[in-house]
C-alpha cells in the first residue's frame, strides 16, 4: 500500500488554511528546496512540498525515470490531501510534472486546482532544442549541470555528495527528455507562468506558449535572474504567488 506522507510533506501543518498549496521541485531538487518560503506565505496557504524517491529523506529509493509512470503513482499519493482547495506549483521539471498531473486529476478525478502555477518551463507542446544530456559520461554530465547553474558549487566540488546526487539527477534529466507531450484538451482552470529574464535555457516566447493550455486566465510575470531566479527573488515570487491564490 502506497505511504502517502512518503510523498507529500507539510513542515508547518495548518488546519485552519483556507488552501494548499502543492510544490513539485526541479530536476536533483527536494522537498526542502520550499522549506525557506514558510517564512514568506501567509495563513491562509498551508505549504505542501512533494518529495519524490532518491532524494531528501528518501534518497535510497530509486528515483523514476518516467514521467507517466511517476505521474500516475503520484496522483494515487496526493488525492487523500485533495480535501480542501489546492494550488500546484512547479519549477521547471516540477512545472511539468504538475502540468500533466493536473491533466491526470481532471480527466479521472474530475478535480482541478484552483490555479496552476509554473516556472522557468518551457510550454509542454514545445520540443526541447537541446541534445540529451542524461546519458553523458559523468565529467560531461557534471559539466552540463555546473552550466545550468543551479547546483551549488561546493556540491559540485565533493565527490562523496556528487555520489549521492547524480543518481537523481540524471534520472529527472531522462524523465524530462524521453517525455512525449500527448495533445487532450485544454485545462479549465487558471495557469500562471514566471520566468527569469536572463535565463538561457527558456525563452520569453516558450513561456508564452503556455497559454494556449488553458480555458481560463493566463498570465505571465518574469522576474531578474536566470534559470534559477525562483531562489534569487524569492520574496518577489511569493508574493505574486500569494496574489494569485488570494480569493
């Protein structure tokens, strides 16, 4: 039987939120990437950050290299903590789990989010312009994750944590290049898109593309900073965030 407290984690448990908010991390990241936005989120947002196997806590799991495959375990997870309304947010491979996850709820479940927020992900139906690099031998591979600057570098410099790491990490890079996007219909609920002015990796016009994914109200917000401006604006972000999930 699936644990699904494994899963899904809530730091600062909050009977009283009028909403959760649900956070998919990017590629190598854990749940205690969002640890530092409780500081930031008002009373009425119970933060609840997913935590997929090999990493955080469970890190001796061995992590999915499909998305279907993680997607479909993962909705079997989060329905119990769908009793009151919810928000997914998602930060590149995060954005896209979420997406397609919000797909699966409302095509099985009939439930939806109130708001789908995404970040730093270029449109699902957009074909990724980069080669793989998830099969690289690992110099290369280590190469590739130093440029996408969003491992630190004194990780990147210990070869005992490097040990730890790359496992997930070249796991969520296959899941994120093997995915095949499937056309279905638009989603009835409202997509919200951030993205880094100075990010190399996603476009303006990839983020744009986003819109044509929902029925409902689009918007679009870039912040300073490049691909990991969710941690250098962080208050920035939340408080947007929070704007879009007050109602």
């Amino acid at each position: 039987m699936l644990d699904t407290k494994l899963w899904v984690t809530c730091p600062k448990p909050n009977p009283n939120a009028k909403l959760r908010l649900f956070c998919f991390p990017y590629a190598g990241g854990s749940a205690w990437v969002f640890r530092p936005w409780l500081n930031h989120l008002p009373s009425f947002i119970e933060l609840c950050p997913l935590e997929l196997p090999g990493r955080g806590k469970r890190w001796t799991e061995k992590p999915f290299t499909n998305l279907d495959s993680l997607v479909q375990t993962l909705e079997t997870a989060i329905v119990p903590h769908l009793n009151r309304p919810f928000a997914f947010f998602g930060h590149s491979m995060g954005a896209m789990i979420s997406f397609e996850l919000t797909r699966n709820l409302s095509q099985k479940y009939k439930i939806k989010p109130v708001h789908l927020l995404v970040s730093g992900c270029r449109a699902p139906q957009l074909r990724d312009p980069n080669p793989p690099i998830y099969n690289l031998p690992e110099p290369e591979f280590i190469a590739e994750i130093r440029r996408l600057n969003g491992t630190p570098e004194a990780v990147l410099e210990n070869a005992e944590l490097m040990e730890l790491v790359l496992p997930a990490l070249r796991a969520d890079f296959e899941m994120l290049e093997t995915y095949k996007y499937t056309d279905a219909s638009s989603l009835d609920c409202p997509i919200a898109v951030f993205g880094g002015l100075q990010d190399t990796e996603v476009t303006t016009e990839d983020l744009q593309a986003w819109q044509i994914q929902t029925l409902q109200a689009f918007s679009l917000q870039m912040f300073e900073g490049d691909h990991f401006f969710i941690e250098s604006m962080r208050s920035f972000l939340l408080t947007s965030i929070t704007t879009h999930l007050s109602f």
